[in-house]
C-alpha cells in the first residue's frame, strides 16, 4: 500500500456574501433599471415599503444623521461593501423593538425627497409598431397571390438592421421549402423582391449598396420626371467602384463630361441614404431616451451638483411587519411562534439591509461625481472640451478613497446633464500626454483640435495623416503620424481620400 502523506497549506481568498454581490450590482444599475429592481424587491419583500404609496405624515422629522457617512472602502478589494450585514443566527426579539414608538421608528429610515405638490407619474406602456409592421402593411395593399404575401413577408423578415437582404434569393428557395412547405422559384421570388423593393422607405430591401442607391435613384427619377437623373444613374451603375474611391477625376474622363456637370450628379447621390431602415428615414423606429442621474448647474460662477430623487426614494420598514414582531415577542414560546418569528425577521433584515444598500449607492455616486467635478471644474464652468484634464479612474478612487472597481460601475452606466449636453461618466475620462512645454494635456483636448482642422480644411484638397501631424505639432502637440490615425479612426473620420469633395 503507498505511504499516504498529508500536507497542510495556507492561503488567501476573497468570499463575497450574496449581500455583497447584489449591492456591487445595485452599484452598477442605471436610473429605470433601479427602479425596476426596487419595485421586485418590493414584491417579494413585504416588509419593504414606500412612503409614497402610504398615507404617511411628511411633516415627520427625520432622522438623518447617517445620510453622509462614507466608508473609506480600505477593507476589501472590492469596496463595494461598506455595510456590514453579517447577523448571528441566533437573535433576540429586544434586537429589533426600537426603544421608541413604532410610529417613528418607521420613520427613522426613509428621505423625503419630494415636495407635497410633486405627482406620481407612472410611465405607460406603449404598443409600438415595429419596422417589419410598417413594411407588411404597405405589402399587404398589393395586389399579391397568398403565395406571395407569404414570400414578401419572410423576405421583409430576412432583412437586417440597414434594411439590406443579406440572404441569396436560392437560400430563400429553400428555407420556403423546408420550413414552411411552400414550393417556388427563384424567378417567382425575384418578382416578389421588386415588389417589396417598391415600398418605402427607398432603397429597402436592396442586396448590396449598389442595388440600394440604383433604387432611390429610379425613384427620385419617377417621381421628378422634369429633372434628369441620368448621370447620376450612370455613375453608380458603370463606375461604382471609382464613385466609392472618390476617383471623380477618371468618372469624368471616361464620361467626358466636365467638373461644373459632374459636382450636381454627385451631389444628389450624396444625399441618398445608404441605410434606409436607419432610424433618421424612419418612424417607426424606437427611440431610446436618457435619463440622467446627476443635474450640474452653473450658479454665481459656481458649479452646483443634484443627485435625481429617485435615486434615494422613500423606503421604509413596514410598521405592520415591526408590530408583528413585537406581538411575537408577547407570545408564549412555542415551535410555530418562532418559525413565524423567524421568517419576520428575515424580511425585516432583508428590508434593512436593501435599504442601507440603496442609501450607499446613493452616496458612493454623489462622492463619485462631486470628485469628477472637482478635478474637471474648468470645463463644468466654461463648457470647452479642450479644458478637460487627463483623467483615470484611479484619479477619482483615490480622491473618494474607495477602489477603482467601484469608480468603474459608476461610470460605466451613469449620465449627467449639464448646460452643454448630457454625457456618460466616461466621457470625462482620457489619458495624457505631454505637449512641448512639458505640461501634461488630455488626448481629448487633441482629438478636438484634430476634428476642428478637419472640419476647416480644403475639401477639395484633404490634409492626409502626415499633415495633420505637423499642424497639430505646430500647435504644440508633438505625436507620431501612427498616433494621429489612431485618433482619426477613434473619431469616426476617414481618410483624406475619401474626404474628398468636388
């Protein structure tokens, strides 16, 4: 038999309670989420309530003598749990009878955050028609075979987010074959395509974005019959791939026609659009909106931050919960009388514990932000994106002395609106480089000259990247050509060759 050896070892590792964990993602939630998980917590904790939905005194005082105090996060490498929620399991009921009346204890743990005069305002729920509804409904005022609506409608549903049919007509063949034991042809699809290509927005359906600009092109030319589109047709039909290389110089050549005739061509195929299901061309599209969870006001040349209420909303023990405790507490001991205890008292500390969670939340993105506006107070007061300082999260972590995970589910999820546009917390974030009076700038403020000598530039003429270097070296910004790319790209402008303009 082998000799068996046991051997003993030491080692660290860090054990997240479930408490923990769900504060890390309450940390990270956007505003509407919040909401949302307040209100499932809510359901399926009846202990927790809303001062708002009761008939409750808001004249109460208020007891907020915890409302600023802040953990400085230095025991654990998350630092999202600040609140110590570890109970014995064993507990008295004097533990959880306050020592005044239970009126005011319920009380004691909930903000007035809203005025009298303030609304509940519950946001409907609204049926929305989506863009393949839009499509089917004008489809199903033509004059079609139900073979054909049936093909017209799986064509509409094999279109993707641009309105392009990735999808080879034979694939669709069989697909109508196979899953929906519908026989046909690629001709009878074709004929059925064109007819789908017929409805709007211009340009739907198309295969590539040749077929898409030819279909918007036909029918400007149909419905502005005293206007000649010809040329413009042409140049997309015959001299595609020069029109897309911005090679207009050898598109008049081969056509032998001059600048002044070819600028008005290229200009009506300019204002096609090249993504007919985009949003911009259509309505019916869902529209998504911000809800900003900190207000940055300019006042007296001061910058003053709000927090939006309803990231501190009223919650409270339920004063029926805590009266059942101290009925229990009146009871004769007995195994059906504790058990009942037991689950009041774990709804109760549920309840503490969500509320304190909520108030921590509350105050690790107030700290979080009023460090951020600290740090870039120059451009909260002047609005110019050249004053915004290099900036990482660990700047924020440690001015608020909590750790850079914390900073970064703030920020990664957070909007503030200010008097020049709403912006993600990571907006004010940037590294640094040096300039050559060896003072360290933020590469935003680089990227916002290079946009701005792009945008002045000769259209005609685009700087390409070596040009761009030098103007922004000229300006006191010395970076590698490779880098100015780099920032090009990050900026969503194209190279100088195809910025180029006629």
């Amino acid at each position: 038999m082998p000799n068996q050896r046991l051997t003993q070892t030491q080692r660290q590792e860090l054990k997240l309670s479930p408490q923990q964990i769900q504060l890390m993602k309450l940390m990270q939630l956007p505003l509407i989420e919040l909401e949302q998980r307040i209100k499932e917590e809510m359901e399926i904790n009846p202990a927790l309530e809303d001062t708002r939905e009761n008939d409750y005194d808001d004249n109460e005082p208020i007891d907020n003598e915890n409302d600023n105090e802040t953990d400085n996060g230095e025991n654990d490498d998350y630092n999202d749990d600040e609140v110590d929620f570890s109970k014995d399991d064993e507990f008295d009921f004097n533990d959880y009878l306050p020592e005044e009346d239970l009126d005011d204890y319920a009380y004691k743990l909930h903000t007035n955050n809203y005025s009298s005069d303030d609304d509940p305002y519950e946001s409907p729920i609204v049926n929305e028609e989506t863009f393949q509804d839009y499509l089917n409904q004008q489809l199903a005022y033509h004059d079609l075979t139900d073979e054909q609506l049936i093909i017209g409608e799986y064509i509409i549903g094999n279109l993707d987010d641009n309105g392009y049919l990735s999808r080879p007509i034979l694939n669709i063949v069989d697909d109508m074959l196979f899953t929906m034991n519908v026989e046909t042809t690629e001709e009878e699809v074709a004929k059925v395509l064109a007819i789908v290509q017929q409805l709007d927005p211009p340009g739907i359906a198309a295969r590539d974005l040749q077929e898409c600009l030819l279909i918007q092109l036909k029918r400007l030319q149909e419905d502005n019959p005293f206007k000649d589109y010809s040329l413009s047709i042409t140049i997309i039909k015959d001299f595609f791939e020069e029109f897309t290389k911005k090679h207009y110089d050898k598109i008049g050549k081969k056509l032998e026609v001059s600048n002044r005739e070819l600028k008005p061509a290229l200009d009506e195929i300019l204002k096609l659009n090249p993504k007919p299901a985009d949003a911009s061309n259509n309505a019916t599209k869902n529209i998504h909106y911000i809800t900003p969870d900190f207000f940055v006001f300019i006042r007296d040349g001061k910058v003053e931050l709000s927090l939006d209420g309803r990231n501190a909303p009223e919650l409270h023990v339920s004063k029926q919960y805590l009266k059942m405790l101290e009925d229990f507490s009146k009871s004769k001991d007995s195994r059906n009388m504790q058990e009942a205890a037991l689950f009041v008292k774990q709804k109760i500390d549920a309840a503490k514990w969500f509320i304190d969670a909520i108030n921590q939340r509350q105050n690790t993105l107030y700290i979080t932000m009023k460090a951020i506006i600290d740090i870039q107070e120059e451009y909260f007061l002047t609005g110019d994106e050249t004053k915004l300082k290099p900036m990482i999260l660990k700047d924020v972590a440690d001015k608020v002395g909590l750790d850079i995970s914390t900073i970064s589910r703030v920020a990664n999820s957070k909007y503030v609106q200010t008097p020049y546009g709403t912006h993600l917390l990571k907006f004010f974030f940037s590294e640094g480089i040096t300039n050559k009076e060896g003072e360290e700038v933020s590469t935003r403020e680089i990227k916002k000259i290079l946009k701005d000598s792009v945008d002045n530039e000769d259209k005609s003429n685009p700087m390409t990247d070596e040009q761009l270097m030098l103007v922004l070296k000229e300006k006191g910004y010395p970076i590698a050509r490779r880098t100015v790319a780099k920032y090009r790209e990050q900026l969503g402008i194209p190279v100088g060759r195809m910025r180029k303009k006629m």
